[in-house]
C-alpha cells in the first residue's frame, strides 16, 4: 500500500495490491447441496472476490497501477466429485478475473489467477488428525509427481511474483501452483 496525503485532511490510503484468497469447503453429493450451502459457498468465493475487486479495482485504474491475485482450485480446472458447489464458485473466479483483466489491462491493471493443489495448513487438516490425517496426506500426495502436498511458503512466493515488477507483462493468466497435479 502507498499512502497520500491530502491538504486538511487526514491520510488516505490507497491499495496497489490486492489478494483475494478466501477458504471455505465442505463435502456434498449434488442432491444433497442445500440452497445454503450453493449460496454460501458463492457467497465466500465468487462474490468475497467480486465486492472486493469492485471496491478497489476503479481506484487502481484511477491511479494507472495496481495488481491482482485472486485464487481459485485445482476443482475448478478438473472437477470433483462431491464438490460441484465448490467447483462452481472457484471456476467463476477465474471468468470473472480473465474479465477484469481485460478491463483493467488497458489501466496498468493486472489480475492474475493461482490455482493452489493442496496446500499443508490448518484448514486442509481441519476435522482431521492422527491416523486419518497422515492417510489423506499419503493419499494426496501419491498423485502428486513431485510427491508431496504443498506448502504456504511455496505458494506465497508465486503471488507475491505475480504482484511484482518480474510479472509486468503478465495478466489474465492461470497459474496452477500444484506440484504437478493438473499434468496428470
């Protein structure tokens, strides 16, 4: 963030750089998603994104600079079973950004997208723990070509490039940070 000062006023902050990455992700067969579930999900991931974008986006275009990163998943490129609800919210995530990346572009604005494969954190472990945990981590892990799950301080670095002057010609782009899982 930089900070402007305005005469007689107090300082205005405005934002150059913008994460979104929300999480929130339950299990479901299709008649089983309730209409809370469907919208809670929306809710977290596509309209989190969307609020958030619109309220800072028309200032980073104002200002001719900015950068973006929104997340998504991995069930967003492939799909997943027992996920539709989930799968839906991240894949509109990535339409909307593609779209903002367009309108943006012409502004210096860049939105870029990182699609995490699993990621080694509380909330991947959430519910989980002993036995049942180490077995979805060997499970996940077995099909993953560089045999392990992730972790945030791999993912973390990719954004923080994507946001940076190294990614100044990059914008509307997918980037799956997933030990090679989508190769599969």
């Amino acid at each position: 963030m930089s900070q402007m000062l305005s005469p007689g006023s107090n300082a205005i902050w405005t934002i150059d750089y913008l994460v979104n990455l929300a999480g929130s992700f339950a299990t479901a067969e299709l008649a089983d998603i309730s209409d809370t579930l469907w919208a809670d999900t929306i809710s977290v991931h596509l309209n989190g994104t969307f609020y958030t974008c619109r309220a800072i986006v028309p200032g980073m275009m104002d200002r001719q600079r900015g950068a973006v990163v929104n997340t998504s998943s991995l069930f967003a490129l492939r799909g997943q079973a027992e996920a539709s609800h989930y799968a839906a919210a991240k894949g509109a995530v990535i339409g909307f950004s593609k779209s903002i990346a367009r309108e943006a572009g012409p502004s210096n604005v860049r939105v870029n997208v990182v699609v995490p494969g699993p990621v080694d954190t509380p909330f991947f472990a959430r519910g989980m723990s002993g036995d049942e945990l180490d077995r979805v981590r060997r499970d996940r892990a077995g099909v993953i070509p560089l045999g392990k799950i992730g972790r945030a301080d791999e993912i973390a670095p990719v954004i923080a490039f994507l946001l940076g002057a190294g990614a100044a010609h990059m914008t509307g782009q997918i980037l799956p940070v997933d030990g090679g899982e989508m190769m599969r």
